[in-house]
C-alpha cells in the first residue's frame, strides 16, 4: 500500500475520521506538514505518529476547529425543556468536541441567565492548541460580536484582544484534550448530557455507531445525546427519540427500576 495511504488508514483507525473522498486534499496537507515538521519521508511519519505525539498535531492540520456562540440555539431551548421536567441534582454536561469553547461557554452562560446555578460542564476535544484557546477564554471582537448584548454585559469583560470570559463562567466549565476513540476516553465519568454537534458528519457508519455506543455507556439513566440537525439517527438502539420543535434528541432508555439495560442492544 502507498505510504499515504497507509497514513490516511492509521488516521482512520485513530480518530474515525475518513478523507475516501478529500484523498488529493490529505495528500496536500500531509506533505505541507512534513515540510513544516522537516520530516523527509512519509514512512518516518508514521514512525513519529506511532511513538509520540505527532498524531495531535496532525489533527490540528487537517480537522478545522470551527465554532461560534450560540450555534444552534434551538438545542439550548430543549435542554431548558428538559431539566424542568425531571428532578436533577448537580447536572453533569459534557461538550465533545468543543473545538475552543465556544459551545461549552455558551451553554454556562444560557444555564446561569436561566437561573440554573448547580452544574459542571466539561469540554473535550482531540485539539490541543483549540483547548488551550478554550482554557484561556479570550475571543476576539469579531467571534464575540454574535453573543446577544444581555450576555455580552453579563459574561464577558472587555481586554486588549477582544473579550474575556468572566470567571462566573469559566468555574463552570473544565477542559480536556481527548480522542473521543481512545481506549480511556469513558474515565471520563457519567453525563446527563452529551452535546455532541458537528462531529458525526466526519464519521463514517463504523464511527458512529462506536460513537453513540460510548454516549450510551456514558450517560446516565435518562441522560441525552444532543447531536446536530444533520445527525439523525434512524436506528439509535439503547435510545428513545424525542422530538422538540422539529428535532430529534436522544434519550438513554431504562428498565422499570430506573436503571439502564447493562448490555448493547445489538437488534
Ligand atoms: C466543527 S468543530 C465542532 C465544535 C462544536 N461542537 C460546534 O458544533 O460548534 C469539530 C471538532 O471536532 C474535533 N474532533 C475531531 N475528531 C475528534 C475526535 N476523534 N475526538 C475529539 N474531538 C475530535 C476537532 O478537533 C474539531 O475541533
């Protein structure tokens, strides 16, 4: 098999993520960054990708970490929805992937404007440098500028490069660089809420179904996968579909004790 080829395969097998119809661009971006890394040949690549960290990096180079404030607001609607209509303690969300925070941000700041104060947010994402942006909380004007006014003044002060995340928001949230593939990435605990949004579309059926399969086991009795528009899932075994406002939303079934199925259902 041709070296990058090979390497679109371990990029595959790593993260879900295929290029079978973006070849000439992946062929593209790898050579851009062997020449940037001074890497000579594609099999010491793949050396590097399989000893050390390269694989992050790469990432970075090939999947665009592309988010914004307030994306698909009518998700926020529905999450309100839903926490009002069964007794939850001390909410467990997780954001995967959150790029640089914005979606994860977005949703400390809807809670707490909904007066819903005790919760904890975790965000993840398999970029390094989008969660380090995420960590910091600094956007710029332009990012900014489509958060509603009242949210703006309540959640963000103004600084050199744009607009801070105040700390009212940022204890909320925490932040993790993570492949939602690796073997470890359910250590990550137990959710009400996944918020899983323009991801899927990566993936082809064998990811995503490895995917929902890990949210299932992730969250907890009841718990919700959030996916994007896009994301409709017709076999979601495990799940019960809801719908709100034309929407499609995942709810972890139970048995008649309260208590989740313990295996798969492989039907
Ligand atoms: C388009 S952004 C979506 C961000 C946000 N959820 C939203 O809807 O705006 C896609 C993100 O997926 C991340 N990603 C891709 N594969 C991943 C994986 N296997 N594990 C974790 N994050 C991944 C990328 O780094 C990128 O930041």
């Amino acid at each position: 098999m041709r070296c990058i080829e090979r390497l679109r395969r371990i990029f595959y097998d790593r993260t879900g993520i295929t290029f079978d119809h973006k070849r000439h661009f992946f062929a593209i971006k790898i050579l851009g960054f062997m020449q940037a890394k001074g890497i000579d040949t594609c099999d010491e690549l793949i050396e590097r990708i399989d000893s050390g960290s390269l694989l992050d990096e790469l990432t970075q180079e090939l999947v665009v970490s592309q988010s914004y404030f307030f994306r698909e607001e009518q998700d926020f609607a529905f999450l309100l929805h839903d926490i009002r209509s069964r007794p939850t303690f001390g909410l467990k969300i997780l954001s995967i992937p959150c790029a640089s925070g914005e979606e994860p941000y977005t949703l400390a700041m809807f809670l707490l404007k909904s007066g819903i104060a005790n919760f904890s947010i975790l965000g993840v994402d398999i970029n390094r440098a989008a969660i380090a942006k995420a960590q910091r909380g600094v956007y710029d004007r332009r990012t900014v500028k489509r958060v509603p006014q009242e949210y703006r003044d309540t959640f963000f002060e103004p600084c050199s490069e744009g607009y801070a995340i105040k700390g009212v928001v940022k204890d909320c949230v925490d932040f993790r660089t993570k492949n939602l593939f690796a073997k470890d990435f359910e250590e990550l605990g137990r959710f009400d809420y996944i918020f899983c949004r323009n991801l899927f579309i990566y993936l082809d059926a064998n990811f995503k179904e490895r995917a929902l399969q890990t949210f299932w086991r992730m969250l907890d009795c009841e718990g919700v996968l959030i996916t994007s528009f896009s994301d409709y899932f017709a076999k979601a075994p495990g799940f019960d579909t809801i719908v709100y406002q034309n929407k499609h939303y995942y709810k972890k079934r139970c048995d008649e004790k309260g208590c989740m199925y313990t295996q798969w259902w492989n039907g």
